[in-house]
C-alpha cells in the first residue's frame, strides 16, 4: 500500500478503477469455501399403526439408592425444620421490638418478688441452723509463727512467707 501523500487529485477514471479495485480485494474470499455435509438423517416412513409383533416390556432401570432417598427426606425435614426456626425467632424479634421498660418491669415483677422471699426464707433457715449449743470451756493456745526468708541474687529475686 503506498502511503505517501498524492500531489495531485484522481480524475474521476483513475478514482472509478481504484475504487473497483479496493472493492474486489476487499469482497474476495481469503479461504475457499467449506462443503457442508449432513449430521442428522430422518426417515420420512411412517410405522404401521397395527401388526402381529405385541408391544415388548422395558424394564424401569431408575433405581433411587437408599442413601439418596434418606439424604433427600433428611433436607426436606431440615428445611422444615430451619423454616420452623425462622418463624419462631421472626415472631420473638417482633415481640421484641416492641418492649417498653414499663413492660419488662411488669413481667419480672412476680419473679423479683419471689426470688426476694425464697432468700429472705433460706436466710432464716440457715440462721436457724447455725445456732450451736456446744459451749467449749478451757485454755486456748494460739501459736504464730512467720519465717521470712529472701533470695536476692541480681535483677531476680524471691521472697517466701511461711505463717505457721
């Protein structure tokens, strides 16, 4: 292909031929042509609709493991199930989103009251328990003894309190 600028214009026949021939290079084929062939063959013939041949018996060959079949039951019910699940908490977090402080005083009310009475009666009966009638009368002797003993040797050191 020339490239260098042109001094002077085409006449219209040097523009008519040189436009001829950039048509014909262009629509030319670079490959000849692919022979196409037939992938598929259909018989036109039609079967009779009755003859002395009876119908022959195929076998159902679609035989489901039983691993397969209790893999399938077992996510048909843990689907359920997650389902279940999902409502229960969707209805709790509904419940939920509407509580008031006055109401969650409400409802712990009874069990507070409760609870404060179930100490106040395990209070007593452990009072009641721990009253001892055993009086012990004699001298007592009461003996401490402290050994401090102290290992300082460079930037560790130890220091042990034995109280006897």
């Amino acid at each position: 292909m020339d490239f260098e600028p042109t001094t002077r214009p085409l006449t219209d026949a040097e523009a008519r031929a040189e436009a001829e021939r950039i048509i014909t290079q262009s629509f030319q084929p670079a490959a000849p042509p692919v022979r196409h062939f037939p992938t598929s063959f259909r018989d036109l013939v039609r079967p009779p609709a009755y003859g002395d041949t009876p119908p022959v018996h195929q076998d159902d060959k679609r035989i489901v493991p039983a691993w397969a079949a209790g893999i399938a039951v077992a996510s048909i019910g843990v689907g359920a199930g997650i389902t279940g699940i999902g409502c229960g908490a969707w209805l709790v977090l509904q419940g939920l989103a509407s509580v008031t402080l006055y109401g969650v005083l409400m409802v712990t009310l009874p069990f507070a009251g409760l609870a404060m009475v179930a100490t106040a009666i395990g209070g007593a009966i452990s009072k009641a328990r721990s009253v001892s009638k055993t009086v012990y009368e004699g001298p007592v002797v009461q003996n401490t003894q402290i050994t401090n003993t102290s290992n300082q040797r460079g930037m560790f050191s130890r220091t042990r309190n034995d109280v006897r």
